[in-house]
C-alpha cells in the first residue's frame, strides 16, 4: 500500500543521509562503513484495529510472525488482547481492547467465516468498551481478504448480547456491523450506513480511522464519501482529511471490480504538478473500497486522464 511504500523510502532516505554525514565528516580512505538495513517484508504487516487515546477505533499496522491464516488470524487476536506476550507490537498511544486473561479456546475457519470461541475473561470488558471490542474484533479479521463473517462464542456459547449494555448482537458479524459509529437520523425508514477513513495524528504519526456514518441519506455512497472528506467542518474531533474543499467529483463509473472517479484538478496537492497526496488517495480509495465489497481497485482521473490505481 502507499503507506508501507512510503515507510520504505523515508527508511532508505534515512540511511542514506546517515552514510553521506560520516563521509563528510571522516573524509578519509581508511573510513569503514558497514551498512546494515533491515526491512519488513510487506507481506508480514497486517491491519489491526487498536484504541487510540482519542477513544476511536483506528486501523494500525503491525507485523507478524505466522504465514498460514488460521496462525495469523490467533496472533492478531493476541495482539489484540491486552497483557499479551505480543504488546511489544502495539504502537505507543494504542492500546488493546479484549480483557487482560482472555483466551481463544478455538478458532475455526470455514469458507468466508471464522468462529473464535473465547473464555468467560472477555465478558470482564467495560461498558464504555464493549461495542468497540468487538468492531476492533470484526474489522481485525475481516481485514485478512480471506475473511467476510465473524462469529464469536465464549466457553461454548453464542455471544448473543453485549455484556453490559446488554444489546443484541447479529448471529453472524460482518463490517457492515460498523466502527466509531455516527448517527444522524431523521426517521427509522431508509437507514443507510457509509464507513468513511479520515486521518489522525499523533506526535506527527498518520493514522487512519474509520468512522461509520448512520444516516437517511439517499445520495449514492460514493458522493457521501467526497462529500463528508472535503468538509471544512469535520463532525468528529481529532479527525481529519487533506481533501480541497474545492475538488469536484465529476463523474463516477464501475466495472466489474475498478471504481473509475473522474475529479477536476483541484484534487492535485500543487497547481505545479499532477501530484495527488497519499493521504487523500487513501481516504477516498479505503473508504469507497469499504462500501463497495465489489470494488478492489479504485482509478483516479482528472479531465479523462488516468492519474493512478489504488488497490
């Protein structure tokens, strides 16, 4: 993804200065430098989806050691529960929301659908936390493309209410179950969910985090998207988006698995270059990807000139 492309280059940037310093500063033949740079394979970062201290939901990457998906989809769990051997993992400011003791008694993968039962320590969860364990839960999972549907058992049993709360909870979960949800909502007719990715920053680290917008809206998802990232007005706090309130979206168009998005140049960083932010690609491509099982690419334009693919 662009932001693990990113992460590489300020890597190789980074060492590259460090050798040029000591050669200006030892100008000297006899100078030895052993260069020694070490990489994540791409292959081993994950989405998991971590408290920030702003209390949102937030998609962090981590790296993993396991290569088969029943293994990987355990650690991510582990990672996920807190006091485990993997918090080394965890980012500073984040923090894991399965209960301190808790235990993955089994976990089964069938088609599209993981069932994880787990022991009785996860019921300890607090009534502020409960809904968000389980979106980090669903949206850690399901983040692995094998995987569609979540359900959750404890010691044997269907968790079939939030603990506290006591609210029901689909037999079967999904992404559609939402995440830092929103709500605006005029009637209980014609209840649309649209799950859009905003930017967060903490100690000058971007993150992304996704926020789930209840509403009546009868516009099509994509437009909401644009829509809600090119407000100048965000109606989450700590949350926001690189999107010029000025970009159109001019036309948009599916086929098959690429959702084509036609823009005016406004959508560029600079009015010197066809630069668009990686941040602004990310924002509108994860969330039009959110909404669109179908869509695995997403192509930007500006006037019928394709500008990049992200996928």
């Amino acid at each position: 993804m662009l932001k693990k492309m990113g992460l590489r280059k300020i890597i190789i940037t980074t060492s590259a200065l460090f050798v040029i310093g000591l050669l200006y500063l030892f100008p000297t033949k006899d100078v030895k430098i052993n260069k020694s740079i070490n990489y994540i394979e791409e292959e081993k970062l994950v989405n998991v989806y971590l408290l920030d201290k702003y209390s949102y939901v937030s998609e962090v990457n981590v790296d993993v050691e396991n290569d088969s998906l029943e293994e990987k989809l355990k650690e991510k769990l582990t990672i996920l529960t807190n006091d485990s051997e993997k918090k080394d993992k965890i980012p500073k400011y984040f923090k894991s929301l399965i209960p301190s003791g808790t235990k993955i008694n089994s976990l089964t993968i069938e088609n599209d659908t993981v069932t994880v039962d787990f022991s009785k320590e996860l019921l300890s969860i607090s009534l502020v936390e409960e809904e968000k364990m389980i979106e980090a839960i669903v949206f850690t999972l399901t983040s692995e493309k094998e995987i569609n549907k979540v359900i959750i058992k404890v010691e044997g049993n269907l968790l079939e209410r939030l603990p506290n709360s006591n609210k029901l909870l689909p037999e079967v979960l999904d992404r559609s179950f939402g995440i830092n949800k929103s709500y605006d909502i005029n009637e209980l007719y014609g209840i649309t969910k649209t799950t859009i990715y905003y930017t967060s920053n903490i100690d000058g680290d971007i993150y992304y985090v996704p926020v789930t917008k209840v509403d009546n809206s009868k516009e099509e998802k994509v437009t909401v998207i644009v829509n809600e990232l090119k407000s100048s007005i965000l109606y989450q706090s700590n949350l926001s988006s690189y999107l010029n309130s000025n970009v159109e979206l001019k036309n948009y168009e599916k086929e098959q698995e690429v959702m084509n998005l036609t823009f005016n140049d406004k959508i560029f960083d600079s009015i010197y270059n066809n630069n668009i932010l990686e941040e602004v690609v990310y924002t509108i491509g994860k969330s039009v990807m959110e909404n669109y099982e179908d869509v695995s690419k997403v192509a930007f334009y500006v006037d019928d000139k394709e500008i990049l693919i992200f996928e």
